[in-house]
C-alpha cells in the first residue's frame, strides 16, 4: 500500500511500546487510527497524544481475550469510520517466568491474549475487509510464548 492518507489503521496493544509506535506512525500518515488496549487511562494518554498531532482517532479499551469485545471493537470501528486497511494484531504479554516455572494459569492468560486474541481479531476484522475489496494488511505482532 503507498497512499495511507486518510485509510483507516487499528492497532491492538496501543497503548504503549510497539502499538503505540505503529499508532504514531500511522498518525504520522495522515491514517486515522484507532487504538485499543485493556490499560483505559494509559490508552486515554496515547490517544491524546495522537490526536493533537491532528489525526482523527478512536480509542477502545478491549480485552482482545474476550471475543464478544474484540466484536464490539470491530463494531465500534465500522460505525466511526468504515473500513479498516491496516490491522496490527499486536496485544501482547508474557509471563516472565522461566518454562519450568510457569503454572498452567500464565499459560492460560499468555495464550488468552497472544494466540486467542490473534484470532478473535482476524476474525473479528479481515471477513468484513475482504467482502469490500479494498486494499489492505494484517499484520501480526504478537507471539504464542
Ligand atoms: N518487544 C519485543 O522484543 C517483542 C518481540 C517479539 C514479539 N513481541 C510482541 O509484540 C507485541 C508488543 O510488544 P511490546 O514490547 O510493545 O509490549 P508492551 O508490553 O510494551 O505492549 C503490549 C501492549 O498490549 C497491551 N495488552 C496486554 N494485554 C492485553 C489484552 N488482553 N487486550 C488488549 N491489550 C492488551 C498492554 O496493555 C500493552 O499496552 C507483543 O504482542 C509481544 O509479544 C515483542
């Protein structure tokens, strides 16, 4: 894709390192972006921050775990501005602790957000950016460990 201007960019995990990158940069584009993150006041800081730079934005605090919000996301995001061109799937955590240590609840949790959450938003987004036939990009971030 070359002409960003005005398309629409949604980044999960905006709220801060690499989503809140990608966030600036599509800014920085002329995209409008939206921005989701489970962290409400920190995601509330990073669209502020976006949005005095001039960019239209829309900040949704999701759990990307949950598919019925990740739903209201996409929801959300088509009745605000249509369609979506550029999806980072980028929500992310990790437990921290070594393999052997790691009980079978941060596996849950880590595989809730990295792998289930992945999936709830392609679902959630790339059938509707497909049936318009606009150009588009999914991107994924996040990782299973
Ligand atoms: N930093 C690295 O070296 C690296 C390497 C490989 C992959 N990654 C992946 O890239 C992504 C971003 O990494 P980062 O270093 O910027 O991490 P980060 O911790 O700075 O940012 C992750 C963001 O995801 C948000 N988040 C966490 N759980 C969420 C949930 N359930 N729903 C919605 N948002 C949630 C956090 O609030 C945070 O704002 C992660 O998925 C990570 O696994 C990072």
């Amino acid at each position: 894709m070359k002409d960003l201007k005005g398309k629409v960019a949604v980044v999960t995990g905006a709220a801060s390192g690499i989503g809140m990158s990608l966030a600036r940069a599509c800014a920085a584009e002329g995209m409008r972006v939206v921005l989701a993150d489970v962290e409400g006041e920190a995601l509330e800081r990073a669209s502020r921050e976006i949005a005095e730079t001039g960019s239209e934005t829309l900040a949704v605090t999701v759990d990307v775990s949950s598919e019925a919000e990740v739903r209201r996301l996409a929801e959300r995001t088509a009745e605000r501005f249509g369609a979506v061109h550029l999806l980072f799937c980028n929500a992310g955590v990790g437990a921290g602790s070594l393999l052997w240590a790691s009980t079978a609840k941060d596996w849950e949790w880590t595989l809730g957000v990295n792998l289930w959450g992945t999936v709830h938003v392609v679902n959630a987004f790339v059938p509707a950016m497909l049936s318009r036939g606009e150009e588009g990009r999914v991107v994924i971030t996040s990782t299973t460990s």
